[in-house]
C-alpha cells in the first residue's frame, strides 16, 4: 500500500513541478527566443499566412508552454515504471489536448476583423534533428 501511495505522490509531484514550470513563465521575448530553439514549424494547410499574426504573445505562450510540455515529457518518461508510463502518457496527452484547443482559440488575425469568414489550417510540428553519420 505504501509504494502505491508514493508512486501517486511521485506522479503528482512531476505534474505539479510542470504545472509550476508553465505558470512560470518567462518575459514573452525570452518564450520567442527559446521556441526558435526548439525548432517548431508552421506550415500552411489552407488559408491566407500573410493575414495571421504569428507574434501575437497569447500564441507565443500556448506554443512555448507545447514546446515544454515535450521537453518534460521527453526528460521524466525513461524514468518511470511501466504502470507509471501509462498514467503519465494519459496525463500528458490530456494536457496536450487542452494546449490544442487553447492553441485553435487563439485570434491570429492582423488588423481589423473581415467581413468575410477566413479559413486558415497549419500545421505546427518541431523538426527532428537530423543525425550526422
């Protein structure tokens, strides 16, 4: 009974210190820099990219807390119990969800709004390091 409470307790602690990282987070400048660095991509599906602004800082954020949620993710994963996995893949996959639909709310248009509805679809994936032999 003892290591199932603890490794609840170890579970709510990794959630708890990147609840911790994402509402940490630093100045909107220092967010940009560090999502160039983890190499996301945004490629156009549909839609006008020229019309959407992609500094806008609430999806700065929303991507930058994605980029962070992978590093985390990436980082605390090797380190678990097979049972721990499960529960943490589950965690982490609702957390990216949420982030997805904070990420789709976000109003990246420029200027004033159209009479006329936009439709814009993008793709956003981080590219993968490419192995040198």
């Amino acid at each position: 009974m003892k290591t199932k409470k603890k490794l609840a307790k170890n579970m709510s602690e990794l959630v708890g210190s990147f609840q911790m990282l994402v509402k940490n987070k630093p100045p909107i400048n220092q967010m940009y820099e560090e999502i160039r660095m983890m190499k996301f991509r945004i490629r156009p599906l549909q839609g006008n990219v020229l019309s959407v602004n992609l500094n806008n800082e609430k999806f700065i954020e929303v991507l930058w807390s994605m980029g962070k949620l992978d590093e985390f993710y990436q980082s605390e994963f090797s380190s678990l119990t097979p049972k721990n996995k499960q529960l943490f893949i589950k965690i982490f996959e609702d957390l990216h969800i949420q982030f997805q639909e904070e990420l789709n709310r976000v109003n990246l248009l420029k200027g004033r709004y159209s009479k006329k509805p936009q439709t814009l679809e993008m793709e956003i994936y981080k590219e993968k390091n490419k192995k040198v032999n």
